[in-house]
C-alpha cells in the first residue's frame, strides 16, 4: 500500500513544500475565478440620481431673493482691521 504514490514520496521535501504552495495558490484564485462569475452584477450599471425639482443646489440670485441691501456705515471712525 505504500507504493500507490511512488512519484510523490520521490520527490525532495522542497519540490514538496512548493508544488503545496502553489496547489493551495491555483485553489485560491480558482475560488476567486468562481466567485467572480456567480457574484458579478449585471452589465448595466444603474445609477440613481436623484432629481429634487423643488430646490436647487446653488440657486442664482434671482431664486434667492437677489442681493441684500447696501449697509450703512454708522461709524465711519471705527478702525479697519488688518489685512
């Protein structure tokens, strides 16, 4: 019963340890291979957008009411602050 597998008890303990590496590596991206198949969505890509008619991002002047009134300076001897 021993000699079922003469060519792997052959082999040198590194071809061994390497031929395990890359066995459990092509296992490994197999697995990926597949999941990618079953889990890829669909070739169309559905964006949702969402339109709010009722109000704009960055409304114009006119939406907003235009420009406030012009001030008046009521202390014109206030110092200036620094640039």
């Amino acid at each position: 019963m021993d000699d079922e597998l003469p060519a792997i008890g052959s082999l040198s303990p590194e071809w061994l340890d390497f031929f395990i590496v890359m066995g459990a590596i092509g296992l490994v991206l197999l697995g990926a291979f597949f999941w990618a198949i079953l889990f890829r969505k669909n070739g169309k890509r559905q964006v949702r957008r969402r339109k709010r008619k009722h109000r704009s991002l960055n409304p114009t002047l006119a939406d907003s009411g235009g420009l406030p009134p012009v001030r008046e300076e009521k202390n014109p001897d206030a110092p200036t602050p620094p640039p």
